[in-house]
C-alpha cells in the first residue's frame, strides 16, 4: 500500500517557523516528484512548493518564496517543509504530493493543520 503521512503541523505566533515532514512508503520515492499544497478554509488548493527527482530542483510559489523551503531526503523517502516568517495567510491545511510524470501515478496524504496567530 502507497502511504503519505504528513507531521509537524500545529499552532504557532506570526513570524515563527515550522518544518513539516512527509514520509512516503509503498512507492519508489526517488522517481517521485514531491509536493506540498495548501488549503485555507473557502479557498482553492494551491501549490506551495514542489521539488524534483534526482536533481531535487525546487520551486517556490511567490506568496512563499523567501520564507518557506522544500527539501527531501531519498534515504529517508521523506520530503520536508521548512516554513519561517509565518503570517497570518499561511494558515491552512497543508497536504503532500507524490507525483510519478512517467507513470501518471499521484498521491494525496491526508494534510496536516498550520494555524498562526497570535
């Protein structure tokens, strides 16, 4: 069976950090690539970052960029999200991705919660 389980996410003040991790089992994870997307109540789901195979190249959507860093560890079959400076706006619920382009294969974990506030 394919699992992504998200942890790491909980309540923390506006400008803190938070680093969230995804760990993936059932699958080759180094021929995945690996992402994390968000979810706020009323809103679409939307892609935070998303980092490749095996030269791990990493994009950022904008509303982050500067603030939050994806990163995985293949060894670990595990993919992380380093969130600092957090506002207000980040709150949501924030899911990670598994997606083989070669195969057409995509998985979904079942989210973890991120609320900032003060």
């Amino acid at each position: 069976q394919v699992q992504l389980v998200e942890s790491g996410g909980g309540l923390v003040q506006p400008g803190g950090s938070l680093r969230l991790s995804c760990a993936a089992s059932g699958l080759a994870f180094s021929y995945y690539v690996m992402s994390w997307y968000r979810q706020a109540p009323g809103k679409e789901r939307e892609l935070v970052a998303a980092i490749t195979t095996t030269f791990e190249t990493t994009n950022v959507a904008d509303s982050v960029k500067g603030r939050f860093t994806i990163s995985r560890d293949n060894s670990k079959n595990t993919v992380y999200l380093q969130m600092n400076s957090l506002k207000s706006e980040d709150t949501a619920v924030y899911y990670c991705n598994a997606d083989s382009h070669y195969t057409g294969l995509i998985y979904w974990g079942q989210g973890t919660q991120v609320t900032v506030s003060s």
